[in-house]
C-alpha cells in the first residue's frame, strides 16, 4: 500500500475532513490563489477580439 500523499500547500499530513488539504487554512489559501491568478491553465493567449465576442 502507498503512503498517503500530503497536503498540497503546507506538505503536513492530509485531514479526511478537509482533503485534499490538512486544514481549512489550507483550503482556503488554495482558493485565494485561483481567486488572485496565482494558478494557470496551459494555452495560447486570447485575442481581444475572442474575448468581446463572449458577451
């Protein structure tokens, strides 16, 4: 059997509660990188063009 992975932002060990993450904390630094563009999909850069054309 593999050993459990650990939580993805502080490295302690995950809580069942809260997983994938060992806390609330956790979980919501997690949130407020995506919130804040801390993390990025891969892909070609939008035109501005493609963007006006989503309204």
């Amino acid at each position: 059997m593999s050993k459990p992975k650990p939580c993805p932002i502080c490295k302690k060990p995950r809580s069942e509660e809260f997983a994938p993450f060992c806390s609330a904390r956790c979980r919501d630094r997690d949130l407020a990188q995506w919130f804040n563009d801390g993390y990025a999909v891969p892909g070609r850069p939008a035109s501005p063009d493609e963007i006006a054309g989503e309204d």
